[in-house]
C-alpha cells in the first residue's frame, strides 16, 4: 500500500522552522526570535478586534473592503490596486502560484527569506541564489542569474535575516535591468524601521510607476498584529488581478481586518514603535561591539550577530535558551555562525545583556 502520492515538487520541502518561543519548564521565556514588536500591540487595535466578536458568525468582506480604503488613504494610493493576504507570507505564495511554471525559475539574494524558497518550491521552480558582499545584497549578482525563464526576483529591503538594507538608488537599477516579464517583489516587512538610513525608500512610487513590480507590507512588525495574520501589496493592476485570481476568496478574517484598520490609524503607537526600535537596536550594537562581537548593520527591528564559528554561535544559542533567553539560530538559512536578536522591551533586552555576559564569561 503506497497512499496518495503527493507531487514530487513538494517532496523535498522541508516545514518552516520558526523561531523558539518556549524553554521547557521555564515559567517565563525572554523570546526575541521571531521579531515580533516590542511594544506588543495598539491599545486600539486590540479594542477593534474585541468588538469584532459580535460578528463573527458573519462572513467577513470577500475584499477586505474597509481595509482597503484605510490602507489607501494612509498610502495615499488607488484601492483597485491593493491585495491582501494572510500575512505578506500568503502574497508570497499568491505570486508564485500566479507566475510559476514547471522549469521557470525565481532569483533571491542568497541570504532571502525562507518563506519565498517554499513558495517557489512547491510549484516545482527552481530558486536561484544571488551571492552577497558581506550580507548586503549585491544586485549586480542577481541581474547576472536572470535568464528567459526567470518569473520573480525577490528582495526584502531591510533584509531578515541579516537586516541590511540598500539604497533605492540599487533597487532602481535592479528594476532597470529585469526583463518586463520577471516581476520583482519588494518586500517592506521592516520598511519602516529604515526611515533614518540614508537614501533609503520603500519602492512605493516604483510600484505605482512599474509594470513588474509587487510591493509587500505587513501587520506583522510595526503594527504588532503578528498573531492575527494581515499583509497587504500594490502594484500593477494585472498583477494584482492574477494573484487575485488564486487567491481564496475569504482570506481575511473580519477581526483582522478591523485590528488593522485601528492599528493604521493609531500614529502614536507607530512612532513609539519606531522610536523603540531605533533606541534598542543602537544600545544592543554599541553593547555587542563593547565585547567584541561583530554584527551585521541593521536597518531592521533585529540585530545579527556574526561569529568566527558555527559551534560558538551554537553554544551561545543553547547556554542562552538553557537560561531562558531565546534568538535565533540561522543554521536553517544557511548561516550557522550567526544569531539574531530582536530588538524587544527594555526589560528583556536587559535580562539578555545580563545573560549574553554570563554566557561569554562562562
Ligand atoms: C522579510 C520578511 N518578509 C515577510 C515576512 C512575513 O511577514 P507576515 O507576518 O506578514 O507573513 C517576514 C516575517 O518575519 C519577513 O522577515
């Protein structure tokens, strides 16, 4: 008796490997693995989504209709021209099941996040890695890996995991130099943790302007709505239009959506988010270089930080967890000598100084 035998694109896919979030038998864990938002979530947002409860024997809007307006407005962009998706993860996915033909390729900067090498991978493309220099992206290198068959280039600005981040300047010259029919994703997921980096921009303009360019944000980070699964992207509209084709039609849940819409509007808790970040990120470098560990510059709400050798950042990871203070190993992305720490509230990066020194000491 064999089963129902599944596709052999998706045979070789290994699950996603999140990042820690218990310690066994620990009561409280200090979790910066997963780059959650420090201040956890709006006080409005968390009111929207509580008097969502009344509705929720109700299907919610098949096209997220409020939200699409709130994004709109905030973004001052046109509405027909927006997706939403559990999570820019599902946008992912979208574009992929949109764009993907057996034998097509897709490009990434060779550190990319894991969620795109899924998503390609089960439409049985093939994932092509760009060399980095020094864990920035190098666009010169992805331009050279394009051929006939590439679909979709993917680029995170920041980048997670090594939360670097290149001018717009280079993400124009990588739009410039793709053929029409590869669509670029640019993904923003930490976009707004980059204001300060010079010459840095979001690629909104560019998605409006472009015929091949996708631009994904997310709820996830700035927002601290990583729990209720909300994304959204604009670009062109035949884009927007393919992927909405495949894409279920009640993806969102009204809660969500409502949590969202309050959370956009919340420009408070937005800065001080932003303010965190800034604040944490820079005590968490000049406390690392004060010990002699190098990181990767960070435009991003985490900082990595690189060693000599993958068993020292292994040690590191375990003595921490093993004191319930969990980062995140990268072995699965194919950079065991590194870690990377979220930036988290000024209590648990405390109690990670203090460990982080035991741990070295010891
Ligand atoms: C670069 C990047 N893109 C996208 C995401 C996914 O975000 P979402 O929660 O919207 O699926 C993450 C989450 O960690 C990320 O690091």
């Amino acid at each position: 008796m064999t089963g129902p035998v599944p596709r052999p694109a998706i045979r070789g896919i290994g699950v996603y490997v999140p990042g820690k979030s218990r310690v066994e038998g620990a009561l409280r864990a200090v979790k910066l693995s997963a780059n959650e938002n420090a201040l956890g979530t709006s006080p409005k947002a968390r009111a929207a989504y509580l008097a969502a409860a009344d509705g929720l024997f109700r299907y919610p809007d098949v096209r997220a209709g409020a939200l699409r307006a709130a994004v709109a407005r905030k973004f001052d962009i046109e509405p027909e021209r927006l997706i939403f998706g559990v999570g820019s993860d599902e946008i992912f996915t979208l574009a992929c099941m949109a764009y993907l033909d057996l034998g097509d390729n897709a490009v990434q900067p060779e550190w990319g996040f894991a969620a795109w090498r899924l998503a390609v991978a089960a439409m049985g493309a093939e994932m092509r890695n760009a060399p980095e220099r020094d864990y920035v992206v190098d666009v010169d290198a992805i331009l050279d890996r394009i051929d006939a068959r590439t679909k979709i280039v993917f680029l995170a600005n920041p980048a997670n995991p090594t939360g670097s981040a290149i001018p717009y300047t280079e993400v124009l010259r990588l739009q410039r130099g793709l053929p029409e029919t590869a669509l670029l994703v640019l993904d923003g997921a930490y976009a707004e943790f980059a204001r300060a980096m010079p010459g840095f921009d979001a690629g909104l303009d560019l998605a409006r302007r472009a015929p091949n360019v996708l631009m994904t944000r997310t709820f996830s980070k700035l927002y601290g709505l990583a729990g209720l699964r909300v994304g959204w992207a604009y670009g062109p509209e035949s884009v927007i239009a393919a992927l909405d084709r495949v894409r279920l039609p009640f993806n969102m849940t009204a809660p969500g959506e409502a949590a969202a819409i309050a959370a956009l509007e919340d420009d408070d808790f937005a800065r001080a988010s932003i303010a965190h970040v800034d604040r944490e990120r820079a005590a968490l470098e000049d406390f690392l270089h004060g010990l002699g560990v190098r990181t990767i510059p960070s435009w991003a709400n985490f900082v990595t930080l690189v060693f000599d050798e993958d068993a020292r950042a292994r040690a590191i990871d375990e003595r921490l967890a093993g004191r319930g203070v969990l980062v995140r190993g990268l072995a699965n992305y194919g950079m065991a000598n590194c870690l990377r720490v979220t930036t988290a509230s000024a209590e648990d990066m405390a109690a990670f100084r203090a460990e982080f020194e035991l741990t070295l000491a010891g």
